[in-house]
C-alpha cells in the first residue's frame, strides 16, 4: 500500500507460516471445480419478435418498473413490455401528450412505479403512472443544463444525477427542483456517464476522462494515479460507462481505450485484451456494465458484441452475433444490458431486444457454427461415443466428426475423405490400442495420437452403411441395415449374419440399430425387436423379443432403438412404442411409459440412467426423466435448458466422464446435469399489466394487485384484463387460464400462442371473483394465481325500489282485468281501422301508378317533359354551391327518317336513341324527352368540361349504331347542345341556351355537340 513500508521478516518460522497460508489458500480456491463444459456453452438469446408489437428499431436503453414490467428506450419511442405485449409510446401521444423526442437514450425506474427518461434532444421526462402522462422539465437556468441526456443514476437519497451534453444536473424527485453541480475547471462540459457508488463517491464520466467527488466533498477530481500506463490511458479517455459490481468493484468503460476496473481496496486493474491500444488499435465503445453472474461483468460494446470477464481470468470471452447461430447476440452494437428481477439477462442491441437466462440450469446445447472452433461443424448429431481417454466423439453429417476435449477446453474437426466425405457418420468403437473406429459408409479408422484418418478400411462394407459398432476382444461387430457383420482385427477375416424367413431363431432383423453386452449374453437391438444370443459369436439360434399384441408384458414396440442398464439391474429399453423397463426375465417382461405416462412422444430413440435412481429419454419430441421407481415422468423444457426439440438418431446418447448426458439431436448435442441443485424458488407475480373498464384503460399505477378489488359502474359493465407472468421465461410454454365465479363453470384455457387476457361483457350486476393461472413447465413446474374481486354496480331497475315497483305494476295489471270489455271494444275499433288503413293503401297505390304513368314518358319509359322540368329544378337548388350541366340532344334528319321508313321505323330509332344516351348516363343524372326527336339530359355535379366529354362520346355512339327496323339499318345521329347553370338563372334561361348551342351544332354540320357561350 501507499505510504507504508515493508519490513523484512524477523523470524524464518513465521515467513513458512505465512508460505503456508499462501499455498493453503491457493490449493483452496483450484479445488473448486470449473464446468469443463464452459468452453462450450454459449448464451442462448430469445429474441423480442415485432409479432410481440415490438417496433423494429435500435434498442438503446433498459429499465425494470416496480412491478417487474419491462422498459425499452428505442430510437422510435419508449416501449413497456410484458413478455407478450408491446406498448409504445411516441411523439404523436394518443390520447395524452406524447413524448418530446422519439430517441430515448436512458431510462431510470423510480421508487412510485414511474419513469425517469433521458432523451436526444427533447431533454428529461418524467412518466406519471398514476394518470400515464409524460412531464417534460424545462431547459436553462432553473432546468436542465442541456436537453442532450447521456445517463441518469440514483443518489439514494431521493434524488437523481443528470449527465448531459453540457452539464451534471440533480433532481429533487420530491420536489422536481433541478440544481446546477459545478464539476470544476479541469471537466469538460459533455458528460456520457455518472454513477453514485454505495459509500457515496460521486463518479463522472467526462469527455475529458474520469473524476470524482468523494463523500462529504464539493469538488471533482481525478483520482489517484493509478500507476499503471495502460490504466491511464483509459481513465483520461472519454468515459461513457460507470458501474459498481457487488464485490465494490468499480468498472470503466471509455470510448475508445476499452475498460478498467478498480478493487475494493483502491487498485486499479486492466481488462486483458480490452485495456489500452493494442498496436494503436481503438477499441469499441463501452456503453454500459452488468453483473451476470457474482464475478463476472458483462461488458456492453458498441460494435464488439459483449464481454465476459471474470476479474483475475488471464482472457475474456466475447459474445457476439454469429450469423449461423440463431440464437446468438441479434447484433453486435450492444448500448445498455438489464439483469431483471427473475434472473433474466436483457441484452439491448442494434437489431432489437434479446434475452437469456444465465442461471442454474439443468441442460444446454452444443450447437453448430462454422464461424467458431468449440462449436459443431455441423447441425444433426447421428452419433455420440466416449473413449476411454475422456474424449467425447461427435458423428455428424457430410463426413464429419467432431472430438471434444473437456480437459483441454476444446473441440477438434476432422473430415473423413474419399468416397466417406460426404456420408453420415453414425458409430464409433474403440480399439484396444486406442483407435477409434467409425462407423460411416463402410468403416474408417482415427489413430488416437495424431487424428489421421484412414478412410475405407474395410472395402467390402465401403457400400454398406454402417449403424452400430461393438468391440468384444479382437471381434469388431457391426450392425447395418444388411444384418450383422463380424470383423476379427487380428486375422482379418469377415462373416456377415442376416435374417432367415424360414429360421425362427435367426436374427429378427437386417436392420441391427445397437449392440449390447448384458451379462454374458449380447442383446441386438433391431428395427422388429431384439435378438439375443449367448456371444458374440453365435450365428443361430437367437432368442427374440417382440411386441405382442394383447400382452402388455412384452416390449411397447416392435422397432426398438437402444437398450441400457439402469437401477437394480433393470433394463430400459427405447422403442417406437415407448420406454419399456424389465420387470422379470426367464421370460423376460417389461412395463411400458409412454404418452399416457408423461412423455411426449413414444418414439424414443435412447435412454441413459444418471446413477442417482432416474432414466433420461431422448424422443422425437424432447428428452424426459422417468423417476425409475416410480415411473414420474417429467419433461425438460426450455425453462431447463432444453433448446433442441427432437431426436430421431436410435442410440445417439453417451455418458460424459464428468457425469453429464449427452443426447444427439437435429441441430446440436443436448448436454444435461442430472446432479445440479436447482434453486427454483421463482417468486415472480402473475400480474395484471393493462386493464380496461367499460372503455376507459386504467392507468398502470392504478392496475390492480392480488387480492385487490375493481368496480363497475351501471354504465360500464364490460372488463378486460391482459396478465402476465413477469419472468419472462419460455413464454410460449407456459400455458394460462382463467375463470369467473358464478359465470364460468371451469377454467378457460387460454390457446398456446394466444396472448394472456381475459373479456367479459355486459356483467350482470353483483359480486364476483376472477381467478387467474399461469402454470410452467419443464423439471420444475409451478402454478401461480392471481385473484382480483370484481363488483358490478346495478342499474336503476335492478334496484331493490324498482323491483317494488314491478310489484305494483302486477297490481295495477289486475285492475286492468276489470276493463276487459273495453280492450275488447278497443279491438273490434282496431280492426275496423285495419280494414280503412287497407283501403287506404290500395288507393295510394293506384295514385302512385298514375303519378307513374303522368311523369313517364309512354314510348321511351323515360320521364316526360314536365317530370323532368320538375326533378330539374329541384337539382339546381340543391346544386347551388356546385356545377350542374344540361345537355340537350335532337336526332339529325329524323323527318327524312319518317319520311322514308315509316312512322313505325322512326319510333324503334327514338327508342334505339334512348337506348344509346342510357349507357352514358351515370348514377343520378335525370334522362328525359323535351318533344318529338328532342332529349334533355340533366348532369349533377358535373363541369362544362365533363359534360363535354359525356357529349363527345354519346355522338360517337350514336353515330356508330344503326337501328334495325324490319331488318333494316337505320343509321342516325345526333347534335347535343351543352350549357351549365349560371349563378341566378332560371331553368327556362338555361334550357333556352342549350337550345341555342343545340341549333349552333346544327350550323356546323350536325353529328356533333356545341357548348353554350
């Protein structure tokens, strides 16, 4: 330490003592044992889809409310967040004012349930829950320094610490006083980053470096020197990030020079390969700090994805996007990380909001990348196998076979070559000299020391797919879908054992799936059952196990995949029917699990006993543990890990030599921890998060809790609650329900995939109690419920009053009984006035056929002259404000016509004429005849222009159709006079002046329309 200095040890006795110590303490701490799986288990991200309502934007800050519900600043608004439902708010504020600027930069939950939110440019706002509504604080002298907002912190004394662009500000959340803090000469005006630490230190993130105002001081400073070059150059860079870890730590973050972080007794430490310009190198930014695990800080980049770092580690691990990795970190530029309340780590990125869960799990996944070395070269896993050095071997598929090494923390890739490069990899087998053996298309060999791969070893299977390897001494046995084959390594001499239809004792089947010594005798399990023989080298005289229909006794299904030891000696066996455990031998009988049991599926594929009395099934539809007692069957879900949903590769499963189970699946390898102690105690609500009465949404300080009571008034009786278990785990499998005292007769299951909620409408009036569930699930499932009274006000005349008035209303019906003789003369009166009101009604229909036949004009069927005047005027003054048009049209020649043709002929054109302006007439134009071969067609809501047009294409009509008389064409045509209504002008002034345009269409040749001057 500073300032002290160290004397030399006086007695050599207490210098070994304290030797002692040293090594006592150091052998202590390398006795605790690190995961060997660490090296290869990676953060699973469930990423927040835009079917959640999540805006697709850049996601730059994170806070948990008082009730657990989540917030997420985003360049485009603010948005809460419940696990199912995405509300946003944004500058546009419907109903209430909206906030002043969509770019949120930080977010800092208060202590009534509210929000403290620091934007880009339209300063601090605060969010009330009481009422939802934003309040803006002013600018300037009595406000905020600048309305840039980098960080908000907590100064645990009710108030809150303001970084901006140009200031450090404090606000009294009692008071909404803001104060103006001097930061001194030697800061900057722009601040990133503040940060009040538990002993009340005054941290300051300024473009100019790190200072601070320790407790009981008023003046900023830098701290001590720290000693150290590369230190320095962090601290006196700019410092956009400040956390305290819960060992007292303090971490830094720069902007260009990486992190630091100072122990709880004062001494500054780099980050490796994160301090400093390396090569002068700048680093990402850091944009913020979070505590994943006790000792170990996630660390938020601004391009380089994040860091995990345990303090003293000689590396960090980096955690970033990997494109063939849908899981990974969505994006690389990390601004703000959030450890919520159920363990949940929140990861705000570029490409939207993800999360995973960093707690104690019983699984996770190996899953394939080829972008990284400790990852899997490729997706399916056919083919799991332990060696007796340790190492786990992975068959894949396109020849490829990846060896994991726990001791060394890494993963090794070898590709097999020739004709094997791209077949599936499915069995290995290890020889006594320690090589493996692989079973493939044919069989190649790995000697145990340099990884060279011998492909094709033997060319008689090179054809042969291979299913399943066993070694007994020198004899390798082979299962394929050909039958057995049998290999002495010694002599080199081969035989191959197949089914014989007409030999009940041969083997049950060619496809042989798996291999199994059981005692002295060897079981082979196959795609009809299971052949048994005394060794390994019996050709003949197998004993078979089947399924027998009617006897529940025998093995659940005919296609069994793998047999293993379990409890007790027991066998279990996976088949197409279920898990099948021995329950005798000599004949041998099995009790079955299956669907009815537990299990999702009954096609399991393989099954391993964890040595502490359970038996873990890998199916088509998951990986389950059957207690071997007593048969319970539990499910793991993604809850414990369990990412990968299906495993359809029969005896794909090994166990690992720390004790984990290894499951191979379509898209990775399933590693379980039977003996990890998980602290389940989850003691996350089921809470309501929206709620509307009547049609009035309550404001979110005002949802109601547990216990709590609403009531409807007589004019809202409608209720709708949407709820959410807030741990945000696996929501897709956790189911809801709900129910209704006195309306609903059991609970109402929500769908899977619907959004929690419940809606009630037209409630009767009384009292009620709503009861909601949430139920996970998984090893370790819980039902949470909610309870929330619920009173419905009555109307007037559900009132005790008005129900006595419906009693005195009875009484006056039996008065009314008294008064028979008068409702039946009043009868006899009401028919006699159905008979007039039938008279009546025939009259008013004749009248209106005589209208009828009055208005219409009798050879056309449109209206007649003085109908048409009259519909005209009524046209004009509603049109008073808007242009109206008429048109008034004369058949060219028509004498000549009946001149010619006959009277007959001319009629049949009048109506042929008709016929052709009907076309043209649009829906509320007026079509009448003005007198002999004259038409007037009146154009509502139509310009000069448009009738002119309307004009132009009934004189093409009408001049390309001929009118048949008597098989005759009768070609006419026709001149259209068009004017529009002036601004007090009569009807007669304005028929008179498209008569005259009419007569000017006549002059200029006819076939044609003129338009009114």
């Amino acid at each position: 330490m500073a300032g002290v200095k160290r004397q030399p040890l006086r007695c050599p006795l207490l210098g070994l003592l304290g030797a002692l110590l040293l090594l006592l303490r150091a052998g202590a701490g390398m006795a605790a044992p690190a995961d060997p799986w660490a090296p290869f288990e990676s953060p699973w991200f469930d990423k927040v889809s835009s079917a959640e309502g999540f805006p697709p934007a850049i996601v730059t800050a994170l806070a948990q409310d008082r009730e657990g519900l989540l917030w997420v600043g985003t360049m485009v608004g603010l948005a809460r967040y419940d696990g199912y439902r995405t509300q946003l708010f944004d500058v546009r504020g419907e109903p209430v004012k909206g906030l002043p600027d969509a770019y949120v930069r930080c977010l800092l939950a208060l202590p009534d349930g509210g929000m403290l939110i620091g934007t880009n440019a339209g300063g601090l706002v605060r969010f009330d829950p009481a009422t939802n509504t934003f309040h803006v604080y002013p600018g300037g002298p009595d406000g905020i320094s600048d309305r840039k907002i980098f960080a908000l912190a907590d100064d645990h004394a009710g108030g809150v610490w303001v970084a901006t662009e140009q200031g450090l500000d404090h606000l009294d959340l009692r008071s909404n006083a803001i104060r103006h803090v001097d930061t001194g000469s030697d800061t900057a005006p722009r601040n990133f980053s503040v940060m009040q630490d538990r002993a009340g230190n005054l941290w300051l993130g300024n473009n100019e470096g790190l200072f601070v105002r320790h407790a009981g001081s008023d003046r900023f400073e830098r701290p001590a020197p720290p000693g150290d070059a590369v230190v320095a150059t962090v601290l006196e860079n700019q410092i956009w990030a400040i956390d305290e870890d819960s060992a007292g730590r303090l971490w830094i973050g720069s902007g260009q020079a990486g992190a630091v972080y100072r122990g709880p007794h004062g001494n500054w430490h780099p980050v490796p390969q994160f301090s400093g310009y390396r090569k002068g190198a700048q680093h990402a930014t850091v944009r913020d700090f979070q505590e994943a695990a006790p000792g170990t800080m996630w660390i938020a980049t601004d391009g380089s994805g994040v860091l995990a770092y345990r303090p003293g580690d000689a590396s960090l691990q980096r955690i970033e996007h990997d494109p063939a990795v849908p899981s990974s970190l969505p994006g690389d530029a990390v601004r703000a990380l959030l450890h919520d309340r159920a363990g949940n780590l929140w990861a705000a990125t570029d490409l939207g909001l993800a999360r995973a869960y960093l707690g104690d799990r019983g699984a996770f996944s190996v899953l394939p990348s080829p972008l990284e070395s400790n990852m899997l070269s490729d997706t399916s896993v056919r083919g799991v196998y332990v060696d007796s050095r340790g190492l786990v071997w992975i068959g894949l598929s396109a020849g490829r076979i990846d060896v994991i090494d726990l001791r060394a923390g890494q993963m090794r890739h070898l590709r097999l070559g020739g004709t094997q490069t791209l077949r599936d990899v499915q069995s290995f087998a290890e020889a006594a000299d320690g090589s493996i053996w692989v079973g493939t298309q044919g069989l190649a060999k790995v000697d145990p020391h340099t990884f060279e791969i011998s492909s094709s070893v033997l060319p008689a299977l090179e054809n042969t797919p291979v299913l399943c390897l066993r070694m007994d001494g020198n004899r390798l046995l082979i299962g394929t879908y050909d039958g057995l084959f049998r290999y002495d390594t010694g002599t080199g001499v081969l035989d191959h054992i197949r089914h014989d239809p007409d030999d009940p004792t041969s083997l049950v089947s060619n496809t042989v799936r798996q291999i199994l010594k059981v005692g002295d005798e060897w079981w082979y399990s196959t795609s009809r059952g299971i052949s048994i023989a005394p060794d390994s080298g019996a050709s003949r005289g197998f004993r078979t196990l089947t399924h027998r229909e009617g006897d529940p006794a025998s093995l659940p299904g005919d296609s069994v995949s793998a047999a293993t030891p379990g409890p007790r000696g027991h066998l279990w066996v996976s088949t197409s029917g279920g898990l099948a455990e021995s329950i005798g031998k000599n004949p041998w009988r099995f009790s079955s699990i299956g669907v009815a049991e537990g299990l999702l599926s009954d096609k399991v594929t393989s099954a391993l006993s964890d040595g502490l009395g359970h038996i873990w099934a890998s199916t088509s539809s998951g990986v389950a543990r059957v207690d071997a007692g007593s048969h319970a069957v539990r499910n793991l879900s993604s809850r414990d890990g369990l990412h990968i949903r299906s495993y359809h590769y029969a005896d794909a499963a090994a166990h690992a030599p720390d004790g984990s189970l290894l499951f191979g699946g379509l898209g990775g390898l399933t590693v379980i921890r039977p003996a990890i102690q998980i602290d389940d105690n989850d003691d996350a609500p089921l809470a309501i998060t929206h709620a509307v009465l009547g049609a009035v949404a309550l404001p979110f300080g005002k949802l109601p809790h547990d216990g709590d009571t609403i009531t409807l008034d007589q004019r809202n009786r409608n209720l709708r609650v949407d709820f959410s278990l807030l741990d945000y785990r696996s929501p897709g499998e956790t189911s809801y329900s709900y129910r209704m005292t006195g309306l609903d007769d059991g609970w109402v299951d929500i769908p899977a995939g619907a959004k929690p909620g419940a809606n009630y409408t037209n409630l009767a009036h009384g009292d009620y109690v709503l009861y909601l569930r949430a139920s996970t699930q998984g090893m370790y499932p819980r039902t949470v419920e909610s309870r929330l009274l619920v009173k419905v006000a009555p109307r007037w005349y559900e009132t005790w009053y008005s129900k006595l008035a419906a009693v005195a209303l009875l009484i006056g019906l039996v008065v009314l009984l008294v008064h028979l003789r008068t409702l039946y003369l009043r009868r006899q009166a009401l028919q006699l006035q159905r008979q007039i009101n039938e008279h009546t009604r025939d009259l008013r229909a004749a009248n209106r056929r005589l209208d009828e036949l009055a208005s219409t004009d009798g050879l056309t069927g449109i209206y007649n002259r003085r109908r048409f005047l009259e519909l005209a005027q009524a046209e004009c003054e509603r049109s008073r404000e808007q242009s109206i048009c008429i048109a008034l049209f004369d058949l060219d020649r028509f004498k000549q016509v009946n001149d010619i043709h006959g009277h007959l002929a001319g009629d049949a054109v009048i109506r042929g004429a008709v016929a052709v302006i009907q076309r043209h007439c649009r829906q509320g134009d007026l079509l009448g005849r003005y007198g002999g071969e004259e038409f007037v067609l009146c154009l509502p809501d139509t310009s000069v222009a448009q009738a002119s047009e309307i004009a132009e294409r009934i004189c093409a009509a009408m001049a390309g159709t001929a009118v048949s008389y008597q098989d005759r064409p009768i070609q006419v045509t026709v001149s259209i006079g068009v004017t529009a209504l002036r601004q007090g002008e009569s009807i007669e002034q304005w028929l008179s002046r498209a008569d005259k345009a009419l007569y000017e269409a006549k002059r200029n040749g006819r076939n044609r329309y003129a338009v009114a001057s």
